[in-house]
C-alpha cells in the first residue's frame, strides 16, 4: 500500500519471534504487522508509566529531603557555623 510515512523493516530474530508469540496469545488470529504495530504501542505505553513512575519517585525523594528542615529549628546552622574556626 502506498504511503508517504517511512516504513521500517524488522528482521525476525530470536527476541523478535518471542514477543510475536506472545503477542499472538494476546491478539489471536492478528498478522504479524498488525501484532508488531500492538507491541510497539504496549511498549511505549510501559516506558511512559515508568518514567511517570520514575518522576513520582522522584518528586517523594524531594519532598522527603524537604521535610528534614522540620526536624532542626530555626538558626541551627548559624549555631553550627558559630563553633567553626575560619
């Protein structure tokens, strides 16, 4: 079928006919451009949520980081610099 979208051909390797198994277990009766067009939309799907992930992880370590300042009053670090020889 004629397109002006670049196309790209994938070589069956080992890897390749795994996942086109299990895809075939999942989408039964599907060709195989059709099962590697829904691997590919699962894929970037499952990096998407990680990196969502990734991002929340991130913004709790901060929020973490941030919640020490309650357990030191206010000047503790001037009290700390004061002992300090310059």
């Amino acid at each position: 079928m004629p397109t002006v979208k670049p196309r790209h051909a994938i070589t069956e390797t080992e890897s390749v006919a795994r996942a086109l198994a299990v895809a075939r277990r999942r989408w039964p009766g599907e060709p195989a451009t059709k099962l590697l067009t829904h691997l590919i939309e699962e894929g970037a799907s499952a990096v998407e949520r990680e990196e969502a992930d990734d991002r929340a992880d991130h913004r709790r370590a901060v929020a973490a980081l941030t919640t020490l300042g309650d357990y030191y009053p206010d000047g503790y670090l001037d009290d700390v610099r004061a002992g300090w020889d310059e």
